[in-house]
C-alpha cells in the first residue's frame, strides 16, 4: 500500500491511498495548495489510522 500524490485539472492536489494491485482505497476529500500539504495530509492519516475506531453501520 503507498500514499500516491497527484494534481488535479484546477492545479489542487490529493492524496490518493493505493493498495497493492493497483486499487484506489482512499483519496483525500479536501483539496491541497501544493504537493507538499498533501504529503503531509497523507503522512498524518498514515500516523493516526491506526486508532481509528471500528466502523459503524
């Protein structure tokens, strides 16, 4: 799995989460104002994940 960072058509950018065969699994709901925001978006939802609670239904 890897965090992938790409601009969209209005020159924003997001974080997209990838699994391992190439599936989309995430992609960031807000737009960043350069590459760099949404690395460091990607790197805070990599860090806290994991006490993410269960889901709900």
């Amino acid at each position: 799995m890897r965090f992938v960072i790409e601009q969209d058509n209005d020159g924003q950018f997001h974080w997209h989460l990838v699994g391992d065969d190439g599936a989309e699994l995430a992609v960031s709901s807000v737009s960043f104002g350069s590459p760099e925001d949404a690395r460091r978006a990607a790197a805070d939802v990599r860090l806290h994940a994991g006490s993410a609670s269960g889901a709900e239904s």
